[in-house]
C-alpha cells in the first residue's frame, strides 16, 4: 500500500486519455496527433510506475466517490491488471508514431482517428482496472463504440459493413453480458467483484452458473473465438492499418482479460472441467481453421486478420489446462496464456504495422505483388519476419514462451491432444508467414513501383516487434508481476 | 423505501401485449409497421417500468427508449423509403 | 410470484425473443429493433430481480439509465451506419445475408 | 419469427437458432426460480448514505454520485457515438434541410424556449424527484432539432469548433470534477459540503452537451437521396 | 594459482555471449547497410570474424586452465538460457569460426558485384550466431533457441538467389526444418516435465530419475534425435539436402560443413552423451537403432551420390553420408569410437568445405556445374582441382588425409564395441566414396581439356587460375585437411582434444 504522500497513478491512467481524447474531439478533424502521442508517453509512465507498486505493494484498490464497494465502485489493480496496463501502453504508443505517419501519407479515415483511439484507449485501461460487473459493462460498451467507429473510418462500403457487422456482433456479447450481470445482481444483490466471489462461493445458485455461461458466449463473441469468429476478419483486415493494428493487439484482450478474470476468480467454484474442454475445443478450432483460411488468403491483410483467428485459439488453450489440473499445470498454463496475450500484442501490432508498411509501398494490398519488397523496405520486411517469428512461437520470442509454458501444462497434465494442435498450429503459422516472406524475395515485376515509407512507420512497427523478441528474453519480469 | 404494487391481471396483460408487441415488431415485413409497433413496445415497456416503482426510467424511456430511438428508426425508414422511390424513377 | 420476479421472468422472455430476431432477421432495421427487445428484456430482469422482495431497489434502476442512454448510443451509431450503407450500396443489408420476399417493401406498395 | 424461413438461410439454422432461444428463455426462468436469497441488499444503503450525497432522489444519488463514474463513462460512450457516426463519413446535410418554411420557423421560435424551461425544470427537479439531466437533455435535443430543422442551428456532420466545444464541455466538466475528487483522494469524491452545488453543475453542463449531443445523433446522419424535383434543397 | 587469461578486464561470464554477439552485432549492422558500401560490411564482416577468433582463443586458453565460462539468464521460471563452453562446445565453436573466416573471404569474392549482399551477409552472419550459440548451449532450451534461430537465418540465404527453383528449395528445406524443430520442441518439454531443467554436463544426468519412466524416456529420444537428424539428414529425413544445393556456393559451404548439418551432428552429439548419457543411454537400448539408422544412411547416401552428375548434388549426398559418420562414432559404444566420431565432425567439416569451395570455383569460374564437363579442368586449375583432389581423398579415407583418422577410429571403435558388421559397413561406404569421387578426379587430370571454355567467367591473369579470393579459402581448408591428419598426433590437434572429450564422457566407465 503506497503511503497517502505517494502519487497514485491508476485513476489518471483512466483520466489522462480520456482528457486527451476530449481536447482532440474539440480541436477538429485529423488534430490531435501530437497531444495523443504526448498522452501515450506520460501514459506509459503511469502504467510502469503503477506496475512498479504493485510489484512492491501488492493489489490495491481505489474506491471511486470514496464510498466502495458495494454501494460505490471499485478499481482495482493486480499483477495481470498492471500487466494489461502496461501492454496497452507498450503498443499504443508505437501504434500512434505510426499513425501519425500513415495518416499522413493517406489520409482516408483518419479525420476522427485521434479521438476515437483516445477513447479506445481509456476503455481499455477502465476495463482492466474495473472491479465491478456493471462498470465492465460499460467499459465494455466504450470498447465496442470505439472500435466501431475506427473500423467504419474508412468510409467505403466494405469498412462500412464491416464496421456494422462488428458493431451488432459486440453488442450481441455484451448483451449476453448484461443478462448474465442481471442474474448475478438478482441472486446475491451486488455487482462487486470483491462482494461477489464469497457469495457464489457459498451458494452456486444455477444463475451463477447461467451467468456463467452468458458471460462466457458474450465474451467468446467479442474475442472472436472460433465459430464467432466471423466479424473479425473484414473489420480487422478492412481498417487502416493503425487501426487494424489496435484492434487486433488490444480490443480482442479486452473481452479476454474479463473471461480469464471472471473465470478465475468470481466463477471459480463453478467451473467445470467439461466446460473448460469445450472452449479448448473452440480454441483448436481457431488455431486450425484460422491457420488454414489465412494460407489461403491473398490480400495481405486478410491473411494477417486471419492469423489473429487462429492465435485467439491459444489464448483459450488456457482454459482446459488451468481447469481440473493440478497447481504446477494450472499456473504454467495462466502464464502461458498471458503471455500469449502480451506476445500476441505486440507481434500482431508489429505485423499490421508491416503489412501497412508494404501496402503503402506497393501501392495495394495484394500478396501475390510484393516482389521487391526485400530490397526496397527490408526494415519493414525484416518487422513482419521478426513479428512472424513470434506468432509462429519460435524462440526466442514472447510467442515461444507462450508456448512453451501451455505445451508445458499439457505436459504435466497429460492433455497430449492439445500438444498436437499447438505443434500443428505453429507449423501452419510458419507456412502463412512464409507465404508472405516468400513473395517478397524474388525481384519486382518490370513496372511495379516501390514507394517510399515513411521513417516513423517503419521503425515504430520495428520496436514492436523487436519488443515480442524481449519479451521472450526477458519474459520472467512479467511473469513475476503477474504472480502478484 | 418506495414498496412495488401488488401482481394482478394489469400485469399479466401488460406482459402479453409487450410480448406481442415485440413478436409483431420482429416478424413484420413492413419495416414502417415494424418500427411504429417497436414505438408502442418502447411506450409499453415505460408502463412497466412505472409498475416496477421506476419513475425515472419511465421518462428515460419515453423520452429516450420510444422517442429517441423511434425517431431515429422513423428516419431511417424515411430514407429507405427514399431511397426505393428514387431508384423507381431512375428505372422508369 | 412477486411482481418484480414476474416482470424479469417477462424481461428474459424479451431477451430471447429480441435475440431471435437479432440473428434472424437480415435487413438491418429488423436486426436494430431486435437488439432493443434484447436489451430491454436484460433491463426488466435486472429492476425485476433486484426489487423481487418488494422493495424498489435503486441501484439497478440507475444502471438501466445508464444502460438506456448507452443502448440509445449505440442504435444512433447503428443506423448511422446502415443508412451510410444505404447510400453506399443501395440495400440496409450486410454482404452475404439475403432479404426473404417482401421484406424491406412497403406492404400496401 | 413468421415461420417462414430467410432466403438466404436453411431452414436447419432457423429452427436451431429458435431453438437456443426458447432454451434460454427456459433456462432462465428455471434459473430465476431458483434464486438464492441475496447476501447483500442495497436499498438499504443508499438510504443510508443518501443524506451525505448531496441530492434527496435515490436514484440521482445513485446515478451522480455512488456510481458516478458509470455515468461518466456514459457520456464518453455518448460522444463516442456521435464521434463514430462522422467518422464513418456521413455526407454533408444541405444548410436548411425543408427549405425556409415559414410555418416551422415560427413554430420553433415559439416552442423552443418552452422546451428550454421544461428542460430546465426537469433538471432542477432530478435532485428530490424523478427526472435529471438525461431526460431534460432529451427535451433539449428534441428543441435541437427542431430548431435545425427550421435552419436556426449550424450542420452537425462537420462540427466547427464552437459546436465540438459545446458538445465536448459537459463531459469535459465532469472529467474535470472527477479529477478534481483526488485531491479529496478518490476520482469523483465530492467534498461533502458541495456536493449538491457540484452534483449540479456537472448536471447542468450534461444536459447542455446532452441535448446537443443527442440532437446530433439524429441529425448527424447522412443525407437522403435528394432529388431535383423534390420539395427540398438542390 | 591458475594463471589470469588475458580477458582481465571481461568476467569469464561474459565472454559465451560475447563470442555470440560478435556475429550477431556486425550482422545487425551489415542489414542496415547501404548495399554501396562495400569496405565498410567487408570490415565488419572481417572484424566480427577477428573478434571471434580471438574471443575463442582466450577462452581455448581458459578451459585448458580450467577456467569455467558459463553465462546464466533466467528466462521463464525454471528455464534458464545457459551458454558455456566446455571441451566439447569450444571444438564446434572454434571449427564453426575458423571455416566462417574462410567462407566470409570466400564469399566476399564470389558474391562480387552481386545484388543484395547487404541481406545476405546480414543472415550470413546471423547464421554463424546461432551456430556458435548450438554450440555453446548449456542445455536443451537454450540448443533449441538457437536450433530454431539456425533454421530461420539459413532460409534467406537458401532463397537468396530468388528463383522459382531456389524458392522451392527453401520450401522444402523450411518444411523439414520447421517439422523437425517441433519434433524436438515436443521432446525437450517433455523431458523438462520429467526430469526439469537439465543441463549438459558429460555423463549426462537422466540415469537417476526412477526406472518406470523408461518408456517415456525412449520415446523423448526418439523425439530428440529425430528433431536434430533433420538437420543431420539421417535417412529418411535428408530430403531437404540435396535440393538446398541451389544456392550460392557458400551458402553450401555453410549448410554442409559449417553450420547447419553440423548442428544437427553436434546435437545428436549433446544428446546422447550430456543428456542421457552414453552408459544409459545403452542400457535402454537406444545405442544399437541409431547405429542401424545411421549406417543405413551412410550407405544410402553414397548410393546415391553415385548416379548423380551436378557435382554439387554428388557432393551433397556424399554429405548425407558422411555426417552420420559422426552419428554412427555416437553410437558406437566405447571411448574409442566416441573420439572417431567427435573429431569427425571436424575433419568432415573441413574436408567438405574444400569441395564445396572447389566446385564453386569450376562453377563461377568456368561455368561447369556437371561432372561430365569436367574433363581436364586440372589443367586449366590446377590450385583448384589439386585442393578438391585432396579434398575427395579425405572423404575415401586414405591416409594421411583427415579422414583416414576418423575411419580408422572408428573402425576401432567399432570392434571394442563389438559391433563387426559396421567394420563392413565402414568397408562399403569406402569403396562407394571411392566409386563416386574417383571419375571426378580422372576427368579433372586425365581427360583432354576442351579447346575452349565456352562458358568462362573470370578469365586466368597473371598467373591466377581465378580471383584470389575464391582460390586461397579451398587451398587453405585443402592444406589443414592435409595437416590435422599428418599432425594427428600433436597436442593442437583436433584428435587431441577429442580424445580429452572422450575421457570426459567415459569418466565412470570402467570398461
């Protein structure tokens, strides 16, 4: 617990971007790049110093209006909080760097893109440090608006459906939400976490366990979990590529940090074994028809959408190898997840961050036209590799890790089949990405143009995915933050 | 502490015409008639509202739930309605 | 049965039914109308159950102000985009789903 | 649904998807059945605080100050949708959409200050009865429009700055209140003397920003399909 | 008092990861380069491959004084990248640096005035990296880290050239590789599972763990050295190499000789002795399936190299051959045939380098890629054909080349193991090698030369039978596969040393 004297920055972690986020509204169409990129950078320090108290201090909460809970709400951060926190401001930042040159090279779409990511961004940083269920309803909703807003950006017909299609299926999930917080209310009369989890804990009236299961199909909805996957691609592969790069690093860990929260913790007592292997089922599902629909794409950024697919299965690997399995498995398989999540993160921002990058240099968006690519953007090249590597979970990457750590649960608690999926999966990651790499080799047709792209893009997509390689060198700092 | 009025027949009819008012409001065809019946569910629903002892929702949802949104759908239909028109000059 | 557990019964009853016609209905209108029934039902079983012994419970009543400006928010933000879609592509209808006869036709028309 | 299946959809999906309809509706009511009695009552709570929270309405002091930062939240999400709905590129609407009707010109001159005092009698009255800012910002938005569709009020769908100001300075005074609270050492503390003055100030600026907000939410959209006979605007 | 090595100023710590970064930091930079700049990359190149050297040397000097350089860095709770360099790291480390001087050199000259040789010496020596990194891992996370990161440096170079058939090589080599690495990923987690982290120390250390996971330990095995046979192309998993014989000259050098089959060599190497164990390893019986599997591929791949007439597709069977050499010394039980084993990992890499070297120069020089069109080039090159012809005595085995040494050891071992049949195996393979490389050497010397070279590149001058910088690399690596047989008795050489592994590998064996 940090002294009374001592600056505490989780309630200005919400505050700063939506602060930031108001002033770009107010300063009009396509301003606010730099007072974004100034609000990421004092937010990044907020959320290591923040990760630094929590690091000493343990989990803390914040009691808004100074009432708590039950009456009042609550924010709450912990190890896995501060973590999201921290990832979140990781890859805005760069995100925004790159914006701010894409948007000038093309500016289509990106008018209202400063505000609508300032809000996105303070959704997420107030869903991860929510500690009450209606809060994370409207957090969730705060999310969904934003991202809905940036993908139909572009304006044209296909971001314009794809924005819809989005919009109707986030609201189908957190609708599903909303019932299962309503059930949750009804039966214990109160939607505080803290208050919450002793209640089910004593008595698992069957509308915790429908809770259970409404919150589960809303936020498998929102994660784009294989089969409710089908929104995902044309909203993340239509966006620009900033925002592509935003919503497919950190909107879809949103929904995923809250099932992955509520199921460690509030539904804990409710969890069953059966359940857990049926989103396993679902995420095997993802890894291999996403690998399979990605090889098959040829515009470059539907192959990366579709790659997103196929890791979102990882993250629910977790579920059956943390559930009914003994300590050691269960938490290897939680750090394994996580750091899926943070690896993932960053090697997907990296990786739109590239493919933007080619897209601009070629002029289109089309695989089978990157020739030449590899000697006139290498840097670029070189950032989808590095972004590749970590998706296909080679060492030494944050994906790798991942890996390693969720191949080890299956391990130790003898579920060999998800071994085969995940040896499966990277293996078909390897081949997509190779699929890109490959076309980017040989020499350029007689008439393809190479255009220049802009510095800031090429070397803020390369931090990225520079920073996917140290987190897997590095991976135990997050690892004991996430102890916490 | 405000105390919920007693369960009696007004509610089980009101119940019925809600429901039924949004069955006809999703099974409609007519996109026009469906929005004015999603209008008297949205008017409907403040009746319940004010059963349940909810004052503020009740105005939330005339002035919002039916009236906001019924507009904002009576518009929408306006333009589709417009826009059918248009492309039926345009084909003569 | 108490009022307030009769009408959330009543409110999941519009859940699904909205739900249904959320993922039913392919014009985009109907798909709208449908997340409303859907939202409203989840409203009528959070007051409902909250005030099931009797006594109005303010909190959830708050909430569903809240839920009532958010779902008003995100129906604005909906057909914004489906009458932008309008324009763009001459149908309120997402790409691959297909109007069944007589829908989106004016019935006296 | 009509039992008549979409088109474009088997029959197969229609009825599984009816199907997983009725079984939650079931599954609901099963559940709601069933219900545990509730560990924690809330009503009871909020009376109890009501007195420190500065307004007398339950439901207000739930909605500005126990949960205030939902409310908060809200607003963002409000803006949000009128920020998405520009930036989906909805095409200009014309300076005066029904030309310069005379009749409704005069009819919004005489009715927009009414609806300017009832807006600000609902206000005023949220703090012991049932009412407040959402719903007096409703009224607002309706004399909004009205008062656009007569000509009276700049296009919504590119904002200039005066407009972004207004929409954006009711949120902007709560984010600041909010902020204001940590010096209390909690986001959206009032000091408890004020709270009532500053409950009302943030309500009066959410309604001003609401009403306009909402009213862009209508008129923000994109134009209708114009045509060169039509009574309106070339 | 052991006397201060000359590192004074550098922990002993750090110098593993130094010898690493020394590829790595140039190569990074060399990415970046304007492809203009030729003096600058040929001196990072140079000055890496110095740095190298010299760093190997210091630490060569260190574990003869029984320094110990172990570098640590926890990565994952209970996973630790651990680099060291032992006995056996530092043979494959000073082997890898020695002969990537030579193919720098080499390939300074062949890549003359090529385009994209900023990429390709940037992989080039990210390459090295990860081969020296497979020979300094500690332990099977950390071989399996740089395992991985040896695969993705190669396939760049695989493809360099960019053509639909270098594209379909690389294709193929990424399959196997890639297929390879999850076999051994699978394998090494597993084995964490069992056993937790383990590091390589001679002996190995799985013999105490209880006897019922026997069958689970097999089947890692299994894992494990299918995982590195890929690399090593054991019969049936060496489909990739003879197709990856598309690329440049020396990126086969480094594929063959340097860096790829030899990691794969060197892991089976690891495996067998510093994670099992050579004494465990034969009592579960695992000893006796590797010696059949690599004496089969030892005999399949000189069958094949037989009828073969692009001469670097000869040469790239007569590696699948000859790698298993070492596996087959592996096997063998006895410190006899571990020391022919282990120094034929680097007379093989020495004496195939020169070919490779040599058939580059035909190629580059002259345009000849096929053996029939070799007819009197030693003529024409006497340097080259000379170094190739030392170079191919090796690989038959004759004295006093290199290989004379390994097959002899191996010969031996194989009776102290008493395992007869591969002395015959030894006896067919010879005759095979002789049977492929002797025609080569007839035509070079003793056929009419052509009256003209249709195909000719770089004309002779002044008394150069091609670019300096092609000829010295092969004549050198001809030289030394002539002087670590004829020295095979000095205290320097490579027998030496691998006679010192051996005697640490057999420290409780009492025969």
């Amino acid at each position: 617990m940090p002294t009374p004297e001592a600056f505490d920055p989780l309630p200005w972690l919400i505050l700063l971007p939506l602060a930031w986020a108001t002033a770009a509204f107010a300063l009009g169409p396509g301003r606010g790049a730099r007072l974004a990129i100034a609000g990421l950078a004092a937010q990044l320090a907020l959320a290591l110093i923040l990760a630094g108290q929590v690091l000493a201090g343990g989990a803390r909460a914040h009691a808004v209006g100074g009432w708590g809970a039950p009456l009042g709400i609550d924010l709450m951060v912990d190890g896995l909080a501060a973590l999201m926190l921290l990832m979140t401001a990781v890859v805005a930042l760069p995100i925004a760097i790159y914006a701010r040159g894409y948007f000038r090279a093309r500016p289509k779409g990106g008018e209202w893109f400063w505000p609508l990511a300032g809000f996105l961004v303070a959704a997420l940083d107030a869903l991860f440090l929510a500690a009450d269920l209606f809060n994370l309803y409207v957090t969730l909703e705060l999310l969904g608006l934003a991202a809905v807003g940036l993908t139909a950006a572009a304006g044209d017909r296909a971001a314009v459906a794809a924005g819809l299609r989005y919009l109707l299926a986030t609201l189908l999930g957190s609708g599903a939400y909303l019932l299962g917080v309503a059930l949750l209310y009804g039966a214990h009369g109160s939607v505080s976490l803290t208050v919450l989890a002793p209640a089910v804990a004593a008595d698992p009236a069957p509308a915790a366990a429908l809770a259970l299961a409404l919150v589960v199909a809303g936020m498998a909805l929102k994660t784009a979990l294989f089969p409710f996957h089908f929104w995902l691609p044309p909203a993340h592969g239509g966006a620009a590529s900033p925002v592509s790069a935003l919503l497919s690093a950190l909107v879809i860990k949103a929904s995923f940090y809250l099932l992955l929260r509520l199921w460690l913790d509030l539904f804990a007592p409710l969890v069953s074994v059966s359940a857990a292997q049926l989103l396993g089922l679902l995420g095997a599902g993802a890894i291999l028809w996403g690998s399979a629909l990605a090889l098959v794409q040829t515009r470059l950024k539907m192959l990366v959408a579709y790659s997103t697919v196929a890791q979102i299965g990882y993250l629910f690997l977790l579920f059956p190898l943390a559930t009914g399995v003994s300590a050691t498995a269960a938490e290897a398989a939680v750090q394994g997840g996580v750091m899926q999540a943070l690896s993932h993160a960053l090697a997907k921002a990296a990786m739109f961050a590239a493919a933007g990058g080619m897209i601009v240099a070629v002029g289109r968006d089309d695989i089978a036209r990157l020739g030449g690519i590899a000697g006139r953007v290498p840097l670029t090249l070189f950032t989808f590799g590095l972004a590749g590597v970590t998706l296909m979970g080679l060492p030494p990457s944050g994906g790798f890790s991942a890996k390693w750590l969720l191949l080890m649960a299956a391990l130790e608690s003898g579920q060999w089949w998800w071994v085969v999926v995940m040896v499966v999966g990277g293996l078909l990651a390897a081949a997509y990405v190779f699929k890109v790499l490959r076309q980017a080799f040989p020499p350029a047709e007689p008439g393809d143009l190479v255009h220049r792209v802009p510095r800031a893009m090429e070397w803020s997509g390369f931090a990225l995915a520079v920073g996917g390689i140290l987190l897997g060198l590095f991976g135990a700092g997050p690892l004991a933050l996430l102890a916490v | 502490m405000t105390e919920l009025a007693d369960f009696g027949v007004f509610d089980v009819l009101l119940a019925l015409a809600l429901l039924g008012s949004a069955w006809r409001a999703l099974a409609a065809p007519d996109l026009f008639k469906a929005t004015v019946l999603f209008i008297v569910f949205g008017l409907l629903m403040a009746l319940a509202w004010a059963r349940l002892a909810a004052p503020d929702i009740v105005l939330a949802e005339a002035a919002i739930g039916a009236g906001l949104t019924g507009a904002l759908l009576l518009d929408a239909v306006g333009h589709l309605r417009a826009r059918r028109r248009a492309r039926e000059e345009d084909g003569r | 049965m108490s009022l307030g557990l009769f009408y959330a019964l009543l409110g999941g009853g519009l859940f699904a039914l909205g739900l249904a016609g959320l993922i039913l209905r392919p014009h985009l209108l109907a798909k709208i109308i449908g997340f409303n029934v859907m939202g409203s039902g989840a409203f009528l079983v959070l007051v409902g159950l909250g005030s099931r012994d009797g006594v109005a419970d303010p909190v959830p009543q708050a909430m569903v102000l809240t839920g009532i400006v958010v779902a008003v928010a995100a129906t604005a933000l909906a057909l914004a985009l489906a009458r932008r879609l309008l324009e763009l592509s001459g149908d309120m209808v997402l790409p691959g789903e297909r109007l069944r006869p007589g829908e989106d036709d004016d019935a006296d028309a | 649904m009509s039992g008549s299946p979409g088109a474009g959809r088997s029959r197969i999906v229609t009825w599984a998807v009816v199907g997983l309809c009725l079984g939650l509706a079931g599954a609901l009511a099963w559940a709601m059945l069933d219900l545990p009695a509730p560990s924690t009552r809330l009503p009871g709570q909020v009376a109890a605080q009501l007195e420190r929270s500065g307004v007398e309405h339950p439901v207000t002091a739930v909605l500005l100050n126990f949960r205030g930062y939902d409310t908060l939240l809200e607003i963002a999400v409000l803006l949000l949708a009128l920020l998405g709905m520009l930036a989906a590129g909805v095409a200009p609407r014309a300076s005066a959409p029904l030309g310069a009707s005379s009749m409704l010109a005069a009819l919004a001159r005489a009715l927009a200050p009414l609806m300017v005092l009832v807006a600000g009698y609902l206000l005023w009255a949220g703090a012991f009865r049932p009412g407040g800012a959402f719903q007096a910002g409703a009224v607002l938005a309706a004399a909004g429009v009205l008062l656009r569709l007569a000509g009276f009020l700049p296009a919504w769908t590119r904002p200039g700055a005066a407009l972004r100001m207004a929409l954006a300075a009711g949120f902007a005074l709560f984010l600041a209140i909010a902020a204001l609270g940590l010096t209390e050492g909690a986001l959206l503390r009032y000091p408890e003397p004020s709270a009532g003055a500053l409950i009302l100030a943030i309500e009066s600026g959410l309604t001003f920003s609401l009403g306009l907000i909402l009213a862009g939410l209508f008129l923000a959209g994109p134009e209708l399909p114009r045509r060169e006979d039509g009574g309106g605007t070339p | 008092m052991p006397p201060e090595p000359v590192s004074l100023m550098i922990p002993d710590a750090w110098l593993p990861p130094l010898v690493v970064l020394s590829s790595f930091l140039p190569g990074i930079a060399i990415f970046f380069l304007n492809e203009a700049r030729v003096r600058l990359r040929v001196t990072l190149n140079l000055a890496g491959a110095l740095a190298k050297l010299a760093l190997i040397g210091v630490m060569l000097w260190g574990v003869m004084h029984e320094h110990e350089y172990v570098f640590r860095h926890a990565v994952l709770p209970g996973v630790e990248l651990v680099l060291k360099a032992d006995a056996l790291a530092l043979l494959f480390v000073s082997l890898s640096a020695v002969l990537w001087l030579f193919t720098t050199l080499y390939a300074i000259g062949y890549l003359e005035n090529a385009p994209n040789r900023s990429r390709f010496f940037g992989f080039f020596s990210v390459c090295v990296t990860a081969t020296v990194g497979v020979a300094m891992a500690g332990n099977l996370f950390t071989f399996f880290l740089f395992y991985e990161l040896l695969t993705l440096s190669t396939y760049p170079l695989v493809v360099h050239r960019g053509t639909p058939q270098a594209m379909r090589a690389g294709h193929l080599y990424l399959g196997y590789t890639l297929a390879g690495g999850a076999l051994l990923l699978v394998g090494t987690i597993w084995l964490y599972g069992l056993a937790g982290q383990v590091d390589f120390v001679p002996g190995g250390s799985l013999a105490a763990l209880p006897a019922e996971t026997a069958g689970q330990l097999r089947l890692v095995f299994a894992l494990l050295i299918a995982g590195v046979g890929v690399k090593a192309a054991l019969v049936p998993l060496h489909g990739w190499l003879p197709q990856a014989m598309v690329a440049p000259a020396p990126v086969s050098a480094l594929l063959h000789a340097v860096a790829v089959v030899k990691a794969g060599a060197f892991g089976i190497v690891r495996v067998v002795y510093e994670v099992y164990g050579i004494e465990f390893a034969q009592s579960l019986d695992l000893l006796t399936p590797l010696a059949v599997v690599a004496a089969i591929t030892i005999i399949w791949g000189s069958l094949r190299a037989l009828s073969q007439d692009d001469l670097k597709k000869r040469l790239a069977y007569s590696t699948v051959s000859q790698v298993s050499y070492i596996a087959l010394g592996v096997a063998l039980f006895g410190p006899v045939g571990t020391i022919g084993g282990v120094v034929h990992l680097v007379h093989q890499g020495i004496m195939k380098i020169t070919l490779f070297f040599c058939a580059g120069n035909f190629a580059e020089t002259l345009g000849l890629h096929k053996v029939s069109e070799l007819d009197g080039v030693g003529r024409r090159m006497p340097w080259s054909a000379a170094a190739f012809t030392i170079g191919a005595f090796g690989m038959i085995g004759a004295p006093p080349t290199a290989g004379f040494i390994s097959k002899w050891y191996l010969g031996l071992g194989a009776l102290e193991a008493h395992m007869p049949w591969v002395l015959a195996v030894l006896a067919v393979s010879t005759l095979l090698n002789a049977a492929y490389f002797l025609p080569i050497l007839h035509r070079l010397w003793f056929r009419p030369a052509p009256a003209s070279w249709p195909h000719e590149h770089i004309p002779a001058r002044a008394g150069w039978e091609t670019s300096r910088l092609l000829l010295l690399p092969p004549v050198a690596t001809a030289a030394a596969t002539l002087a670590v047989g004829v020295f095979a008795a000095s205290s320097l050489s490579p027998l030496d040393w691998a006679k010192l592994i051996a005697a640490r590998e057999y420290l409780r064996w009492v025969p």
